[in-house]
C-alpha cells in the first residue's frame, strides 16, 4: 500500500467496501468455481482451523502457523463465492477474517511487514461483513502495530482513534485499544498522549465486562495477564518504570502457557527493569529465563527484543551475562538450522 493512501484503504477496509485484489490472488491460490451451498459445516471448519492456527502461532510465533493456515484460508475464501444465507456470511465473514488476521499477524512476526499490512488489511475489509465487532477493532488493533512498527507511529495511532469510534466494541477490547494506543504514542514520542490513554485503558477496565466471550478473545484480549502485559508493554514504552514493572510482573505469573510469546516481552523488559533500578541478581534471573524460554520460538519481534535485553545489560554493567547468553543464543540458532 502507497503511504499517501494507507489511511484511506484502511478506513474503507473498516466498514466492509475496500477496493482490493482478491485474497486468493494474493495468496496465489485458485479461485472458487463450485457453487454449492455454504452451511454452517464450513462455517465451523473454518472457526476450527482459526483456533488451532491461533493457539500455534501464539505458543510458537508465525512462520509455523503461516504454512498451515495458507492454504486453509484459500479454501476458506472461496466459499464466499457460495450461495448462503445471511447469518451463515455473516458467521463466515467474521471466521476468515480471524483466520486471515492470524495469517497476517503471522507473517509479521516473521518479519514480512509489507505483505503483513496487505493480509492484515485484508481480513479487516472480511471481518468488518461479520457481526464481531471486537474482532473488527482487534484486527485494525493489529495494523496498526504493523503500520506504527514500519516507521509511521502517528498513522498507527490513526488507525486506533478510528477503532475506538465504534460505540459497539467490549470495554475489554476497548482497554486493549488504548494501551497499545499509548506504545504507539510512545513511539511518535508523545508521552502526555500515551499517558491519557493509560488512564482510559485502566478506566475501561473498571466497567462491566461481557458475560461470554468469543474464542478468540477468550485466548488473547480477556485471557489470564493480557491487560496487564499490553499495559505493561506501553508502560515501559513511556518510560513510567514502577507502574511498568509492577503490571510486567503481574502479566508473568498470571499469563497462560500458551502465551509463550506475551510472555517473553514481558519477561525482556523486566529484566532491564531491575538492572536499570540497580536489582542485578532479579534483572539476571529474568534475563537468564528470557533465554531459556525463547528456545524454539521462531520470531522476529522476539530476537529484537531479546537484542535489546542483551543491549541493556551491557550498558548496566552486566557485560558478561550478555557475552554469554548471546553466545547460547547463537548456538541455539546454529542447532535449529542444522535440524
């Protein structure tokens, strides 16, 4: 996507009439010519295949779950050339635009930002046809990260001011919004911004929760520690390190196995939280975990965060602990590219 459109292809996006390449092109797949009904059989393998893909690519990171969630969403795509009823599109809609979601949020954590934003984009245009509106936000939540993260915070920033205009989204979903809202402001370096929507993130967290929720958001937004990481992460962001460590602190003990990722971003940045507050003996037990959980976790945005772990020892006087565990770090990466 050209830089001076962004913001419009995506606002288009948000409420279901973006102009874009068919997904199935994108991802070189054929497209759909059988003109069978859709029922609510394909609806459900669509939702399965989104949560297997979600729980793969939360626990192990993207490049995994990217290969097998390919070619389940091409064939998920082409059912919406199908004849069906409106609440079975609407169900669909919102199933591929989560398996879509995933796909991109996959191939960013590999690293691939352009293709990221243009999946990304994709599933956010899908989505917005289905009636889950938290997923809608969560999806736009997720460009905006990649858009802040190619270099343009204050469109990132955009991109969520227009997700919150919708009246409709969970206060969950709407606490998760701010919070990464200020770690984009962050970003832009405007830390008075970035502390108001703190303070909206931990409002929003005050009022009435929905009774149910959707699978997805059972596994990301309203699971174990996930308001306390996305707080804790924005926290550190602006440079607020008590109320950063102590959110950090709380998202490690109370996030689920399965958030192995979350959990090392937490994990990175308490440790240079306690070498920064002068506790070596804590910062390198929290370093030292860091390594040792990464070990098989194949993610762009986790070896950056653990470069910037080994960085901040350096300059805290640890010098040897980060020569060290770098040197396990390549041996690990070593070992997995010979297997």
């Amino acid at each position: 996507m050209k830089r001076r459109s962004v913001l419009g292809i995506i606002a288009a996006a948000s409420v279901g009439s973006a102009a874009l390449e068919p997904l199935a092109r994108l991802l070189d797949g054929p497209g759909g010519k059988d003109l069978a009904g859709v029922g609510i059989a394909e609806v459900q393998a669509v939702e399965a295949a989104a949560d297997l893909y979600t729980r793969m690519d939360l626990a192990h990171g993207g490049s995994m779950a990217a290969a097998m969630a390919r070619g389940s969403l091409g064939w998920a795509i082409e059912l919406l050339d199908r004849p069906m009823t409106t609440p079975i599109r609407e169900r669909l809609s919102s199933a591929i635009g989560l398996l879509a979601d995933r796909l991109g949020w996959a191939i960013y954590d590999a690293g691939d930002t352009a293709k990221a934003a243009k999946v990304l984009t994709l599933a956010l245009d899908t989505s917005a046809r289905g009636a889950d509106r938290d997923l809608r936000a969560h999806v736009m939540l997720d460009l905006s990260t990649v858009v802040t993260d190619s270099g343009r915070p204050s469109e990132g920033v955009e991109i969520l001011r227009l997700a919150l205009g919708d009246e409709r989204i969970s206060s969950a979903e709407r606490a998760n919004l701010h919070a990464v809202a200020a770690r984009h402001c962050a970003a832009a370096h405007d830390r008075p911004t970035g502390l108001r929507h703190i303070d909206l993130a931990e409002e929003a967290l005050t009022r009435p929760q929905p009774a149910s929720s959707p699978d997805w958001a059972r596994r990301i937004t309203v699971s174990p520690g996930h308001h306390d990481s996305a707080l804790g992460l924005a926290l550190f962001a602006l440079e607020e390190d008590t109320r950063a460590r102590e959110r950090l602190t709380s998202a490690v003990a109370r996030l689920d196995t399965g958030r192995t990722r979350t959990g090392l971003r937490c994990r990175t940045r308490l440790a240079i939280l306690h070498m920064r507050a002068g506790d070596r003996e804590t910062g390198e037990r929290q370093a030292r975990r860091a390594v040792q959980d990464a070990v098989g976790v194949r993610s762009r945005r986790i070896s950056s965060d653990l470069q910037m772990m080994m960085a901040g020892a350096r300059a805290h006087g640890m010098s040897g602990l980060a020569d060290e565990l770098s040197h396990a770090m390549a041996q690990e990466t070593t070992i997995s590219a010979d297997a």
